[in-house]
C-alpha cells in the first residue's frame, strides 16, 4: 500500500510533468499502442489505471476542456485518431461513467456522441477506411472504439439495435481480426442480456462465418467458386511440405543428429504453427472462419450465467466441435480443445463422453494442443470431482458404499504403463485411472507439459480430490530437482 501512494502521489505526476504535462505525449512515452489491451475483469490496464490516478484530483470542466481533439460531432477526426488519442478518450469517458458525483453525467455527454452517429463511426473505421499503416495501431484503435460501447446507456431503442447490427456484422466480416472477439462479445452480452436468445444468435453467426459466401467481401461473388472443402491429397501434400520445413529447421538448430531421431509433436515451435495456419488461411478462408467460429464459442461460454447446455449449445458441440478437433491444424484443433473444455464444465454427462478424447488430445498432440488438452482435464476434475467420473460399474464390483481411495491414484500408474484410456477403463476407475495417465506425463522430457501436470495435480492436491501421500512425494522430488530450477513458475507452484 506504501508503494501504491508513492506511485500515485509521486511517479505517475512526476511522468506527466517529464511530459510536458501532456496526456497523449505521457501515453507515447508509455508505448499504449504496443501494451497488452486483455485483462481481467473489472481490472485496468496498467496505463489505464495511470490516467484514472491523474483524472481523480482533477475538476470534470478541466478534464473535458483539457481533452482538445473532438470535431462539432464529438468525434475524434480519423486522421488524429491514434493510439494515444483512442485510449485517452475511452477511459476519460469511462471515468465519468463511474463518477457518481454531481454534474459528471453532463460533462461525459460533452465528449460522447450520441449511439447511433457512433456506431456509424466505428463501423467506417473498422470495415471501410484502409488500414494503418501499421496493423497493430489500428487493431488497437479499433478495439478501444468498440471498447467504449459498453459505457452507453441502451435505453435509446434505436441506439441499441444499430449497436447489435454492427457487433453481428463485425463478428462475420472477413476484415475483423480473431483478436476482435473477446471484445465484441462482451459488448454483445450487454446488448442482448437473455442468454438463450444470445445463444441462439451466436449460433447464426457462427453458421455464418462457416459459409464462405456469407462473407461480405463481395470481391469474392467475382472470383470463381472453390471447393469448400480441401482435398485430401492437397492437405496431405501440405502436411508433408510443413514435415520438411520442420526437419529443415530441427537439423539447422541441433545439427544432422536431429534428423536421424524421431520428431516429436511437442518439438514443433508456436512460430512454426503460425507460419502453418497462415500458409493454409491464403489459399482458404474457411480455415480462419472455423477458427473464429471456435473463438466465439470460447468467448461466449465465458459468461457464467450460461450454467447448462441447451439444444443449441448440444448441437454446435457435436456437429461442430467434435469435428473440429480432428482438424488439420494445430491451432484450430487447440481451440477445438478448449470450446470443448468449456461445453463439458456444464454437462457432466458430456465430460464423461469426450474425457478419452481429451486426455488422447493430451498426449498424442503438439505441445500448444497438449497443454490446452492438460488444463481442461484439470479444470473438469476441480469443476465436477474426482468422483463424478466413476460411474455405478464400480460400485457394482466394490460391493458396497462407494469410497474414494486416494493412494490409487498414484499406484495405479503401474498399471496403465502406456497412459491409455477407454470409455470402459474410465467405468471402472474413474478419476483414479485420470490421475494415473496426467501422472505419466510428469515423466515427459518437455518442461512446460510437466509444469502444466504439476500445476494441475497441486490443484487437485489443495481441494483434496487426491491424498496421495506417494503423489505428494513425486512433486516434492520434482521441486528438488536441480534441473527444474530454471523453470520459475513450476518453483512457484509447488
């Protein structure tokens, strides 16, 4: 608390100063346009918060007289709109949203234009205008423009509906980035407040965005129609392609030794599955329209009023998801993993159905699709119980009151040597025969899939769906191991 009123009291005035007393050259100097826009929440960026540290003390008529960039129309002209300007604009504007002190309505109303002019303006910006020159200026604009829809009051009908128009015709253009999603649907959650008619609406989009002729870039109406679908020998040839480049880098980096060893998924790097993601987006946009599917998804699961699956939610799930994990690529089957993580924390009858899939997912993948794969498996143990996945069969041949018997779930791994699971195994032991193959993993040569198990079995540990004190002693061994000291976040951990 000492530290945070000197950096309030102190540091963030003494850099406005260094700034000439200018905001826009304070938030230059702070590289805005370079920050980490994704936070929790309820939480502020970092520069975010500096800008409310300065907006506290000061007078509302000063705040909006010192904020020099809005035309008649109360907007910021598109040649002066920049990072710095975008971002000083949405949280002044969100700073008097949250006043409740006297007049604070009245001065938020002289630096906001009204909904519907604003929705024009963002939609001109986002689908219309040409892009910066730098695409990740204008990436960050644009977001903090749709940012700021959620500071207005929907009471104005008209208002609202030009607002879900424009949200709908943002998440199907082919223009929008993935990286739009998360904050178009935390704009759309508000416009549409009932859940099953956002559900429901999110699905015609997603039906959409799988269309390739949905798209509204009528270049492609004049182009003649592929294939929907790619061929198999295409994609076999391009998986091969990307083989080669990976063995081309591999002997480059460790020599020809390691040509001669047999690749593993998890040695194939984050840049690698980009270059291959984008390598098949250009000559396909269903690709990048099923990967936006799945991110929307992802993000509309987010809302934690969404406690069960409905016969929407059921059908995406196995007409679209499950499919989508058998995708060719690594960073859709990666999502696939997760929208399906986050369908089954709300039906445990569809956790105990796609459980062999995911922790098959878990060990056979890349490391991306493997970690995604470890995490979801560990949030359904935490989510549902141990015990929730041991079904009736095993009370049958207890012959009794089922208990749980914590000290298998480490001794069990004997058993399972190759980490396999069937819908029969999962039957009989349940969360034991889980617990035993995320164990086997621990014996991994690669150090983030041994963090993420550790991290994961920790949780279970905590809670006390395990009490294993043999389980216990693994992690202890490993947190002594002199070669897991690099690795801080695993120290950390445990």
């Amino acid at each position: 608390e000492a530290v945070r009123r000197v950096v309030e009291k102190e540091m963030i005035p003494g850099w406005l100063r260094l700034s000439n007393n200018n905001i826009v050259v304070l938030l230059h100097h702070l590289d805005v346009g370079n920050s980490d826009q994704e936070t929790k929440l309820g939480d502020k960026s970092a520069p975010a918060g500096a800008l409310n540290v300065l907006f506290i003390d000061t007078p509302y008529r000063e705040l909006v007289s010192s904020f020099q960039y809005l035309d008649p129309d109360k907007l910021i002209p598109y040649e002066k709109l920049t990072p710095e300007t975008a971002m000083y604009w949405r949280v002044l504007a969100e700073f008097l949203a949250d006043q409740k002190g006297p007049r604070s309505e009245e001065h938020l109303e002289m630096i906001l234009p009204e909904l519907t002019p604003f929705c024009q303006y963002v939609r001109r910006y986002v689908l219309e205008l040409e892009k910066d020159e730098e695409a990740v200026n204008w990436e960050f604009v644009a977001k903090e423009l749709i940012s700021m829809t959620t500071i207005y009051d929907l009471g104005d009908e008209v208002g609202r509906q030009n607002l879900c128009r424009l949200v709908k015709d943002l998440l199907t253009s082919r223009k929008t980035p993935v990286t739009f999603i998360s904050t178009l649907v935390t704009v759309f959650s508000k416009v549409e407040k009932n859940t099953q008619t956002r559900i429901y609406q999110v699905a015609e989009i997603i039906s959409k965005l799988k269309d390739p002729m949905s798209s509204d870039d009528q270049l492609a109406l004049e182009t003649p129609v592929k294939p929907p679908r790619k061929d198999e020998e295409l994609i076999r040839a391009q998986t091969d392609q990307f083989e080669e480049r990976k063995a081309l880098l591999e002997d480059q980096l460790f020599g020809a030794s390691a040509s001669k060893a047999k690749a593993t998924p998890a040695a194939i790097t984050d840049a690698q599955l980009d270059l291959f993601f984008m390598t098949v987006q250009d000559d396909d946009g269903e690709a990048i329209g099923r990967y936006k599917c799945l991110g929307l998804l992802v993000a509309t699961l987010q809302d934690p009023s969404i406690t069960q699956l409905n016969n929407t939610l059921l059908t995406l799930l196995e007409e679209f998801v499950i499919i989508s994990v058998q995708s060719e690529l690594p960073a859709i089957r990666k999502e696939a993993i997760t929208a399906l993580a986050c369908c089954c924390l709300r039906s445990i009858e569809s956790a105990r159905q796609h459980l062999p899939l995911l922790l098959h997912a878990a060990q056979m993948d890349v490391q991306e699709v493997r970690i995604a794969a470890i995490i979801a498996v560990v949030d359904l143990m935490m989510n549902h119980g141990l015990s929730s996945f041991i079904t009736c069969l095993e009370l049958d041949l207890s012959g009794g009151d089922y208990s749980v018997n914590p000290r298998r779930c480490a001794d069990s791994v004997d058993i399972h040597r190759r980490a396999t699971l069937t819908q029969s195994v999962l039957d009989t032991q349940g969360g034991n025969s889980v617990v035993a193959i995320l164990t086997k993993i621990l014996d991994e040569p690669d150090l983030e899939l041994r963090t993420e198990v550790a991290e994961g079995l920790c949780k279970l540990l905590m809670i006390g769906d395990i009490n294993s004190p043999k389980l216990l002693g693994r992690l202890l061994l490993i947190w002594y191991n002199p070669m897991t000291e690099p690795d801080s976040k695993l120290r950390h951990i445990q």
